[in-house]
C-alpha cells in the first residue's frame, strides 16, 4: 500500500489537500484459509444424446453428491484512490473521493449468490478456469460531499443584529449534499440444462451447487432504443447471436467466465 497527501496551503480562509494512494490486496487460501465449496463427487457431461445416468458419470459411482469444503479460495484487489478535499473557513467544505479498482477470485461466499455468482466451481476439476471478475468488483466509485453553513443570523453575513428569537429562527442552519456515483453490479449469464445434461443433483449454494455458464458469441447487452433499465441485457436467448446453452460439453465448452456482464451504473443525489 503506498499513499500520498500534498496541500495546495492555505490563503484568504481556504485550504486544500488532495490524496493519492494505491492499494493493492492478494489473499491466498494458504495464507487466510480462505474456503471453497463444491461437489467431491461431480459427474463429467453426457454424451451428445444425453444416454450416460448421472450416477454413471460420477468418479465415485458408489456415492451421490459429496460436498467438500477445502481452503481452495483466492482473492485479489487493486485500487487506486485519489481524494480532494476544499475548505473555505468554517462557512464551507467540499470532499470529494474517486476509487477505481479491480477484484477478481475464484468464487463468491456461501448464500451471496446474486446474479448468477456462485460460490461453487462450475467444474469442479478445473478450478483455475474460476478465477476471473470477482462479484464484488466494483470498478469505480466516486463520492461528492459538501456542507455549507447559511449566512444568516449572528455573526453572519446576514442578519447580525436580528434578535435573539429572529436569530434562533434563522441562525445555525446548514445545507449539506451527497452524489454518489458507482458502477453496476457484475453479472454471470447462465442457463438451465436439461435433467439429462446436469453433473450435480445438489440445488443449495451452502452445500456446493454450481452454476451452469452459458456460451456467450457476442455483446450481450440490449442494443440501442431497446436497452431500458428493465432490458439492460437481450433477453432473447433463442437468438444464436446472443448466447446459447453448451450442450453437450456443458463444462469444457462454456466459458464465457464469471461476472462477465455488468448491471446499470448508480446515481444518487440527497439534499438535507
């Protein structure tokens, strides 16, 4: 972790610093037992036809699903934070953040699931083809601040010599504001095999269900007028531009790799 701070000083009641810092942060699962959870006992893919029973295609035939927990988790994140902040003596300041960053790991936690983000390994015997775009990666995020003290009553700009009970009606109030913008949640695109294609029987995330990625041939976002914040990405998954269900090599063929899409960015602006 390396940061910077430097002041632009201070003149005529206002003052400045602005801060620089890069972060970077990569956890091992030997170094933090970090956890992965999967199924032991994942089957391979069927044939073509579909003909091979789950139980057949499983390494232990003897067993159903096995679910294993081992320190198999790994993580990384790297960001680079830059702050202003302004003063202008004690009637306003204004702080301003900006982060641009990267996560990336080889699976979600148990029971944060959300867009299709699993904790369990698609393939439970090539883990490296997980490691990818973390759920939580957030590529930017930059938050505005202000607060400013109104000139009115005592002291004041305005109103100086008002009463005491004019001066407590107008006097000491402040306006403050916050935006905030930030990049959308990640997004894995997945799809639901038919019985005969599953390698799992498990269907809970806690005990190493894993999700089934679709292969993606081309940008999966909405196009033109027809993108809405109700039809961010194309949902017309028949179509073969869009994305289609890897059968019958669910697992080697499909690799569009997690979080490989991204929700609509936020803004927010509150005024108090």
């Amino acid at each position: 972790m390396a940061s910077f701070r430097r002041s632009s000083g201070s003149f005529s009641g206002q003052s400045a610093f602005f801060d620089l810092g890069f972060h970077p942060v990569q956890n091992l699962s030997a170094d933090i037992g970090a956890e992965v959870i999967g199924n032991y006992n994942q089957a391979t893919p069927n044939n073509a036809a579909g003909t091979v029973p789950l139980q057949s295609r499983r390494p232990i035939p003897e067993f159903s699903d096995i679910t294993y927990v081992f320190n198999g988790g790994k993580s990384r994140y790297d960001a680079f934070q830059a702050k202003y902040e302004w003063r202008l003596r004690a009637d306003m300041s204004v702080l301003t953040s900006l982060t641009l960053s990267k996560a990336k790991d080889n699976g979600a936690q148990s029971l944060e699931n959300q867009n299709g983000n699993f904790p369990g390994p698609q393939d439970f015997y090539n883990l490296e083809a997980e490691y990818g775009t973390g759920a939580y990666d957030q590529p930017y995020n930059t938050t505005t601040s202000f607060v400013w003290s109104l000139p009115f009553g005592h002291d004041q700009r305005w109103g100086s010599n008002v009463s005491a009970l004019t001066n407590a009606l107008i006097g000491g109030w402040q306006l403050a504001g916050v935006n905030r913008i930030n990049a959308g949640e990640m997004v894995t695109l997945t799809y639901t095999p038919g019985a005969t294609m599953v390698v799992s029987g498990i269907a809970q995330d806690f005990r190493g269900a894993n999700n089934y990625r679709a292969n993606v041939s081309c940008d999966p976002y909405a196009q033109g007028s027809a993108q809405t914040i109700t039809n961010w990405f194309d949902r017309a998954s028949s179509s073969p531009n869009v994305m289609t269900s890897p059968v019958p090599a669910m697992i080697t063929a499909a690799r569009s790799g997690a979080s490989r899409a991204i929700a609509p960015g936020y803004i927010r602006t509150l005024l108090r």
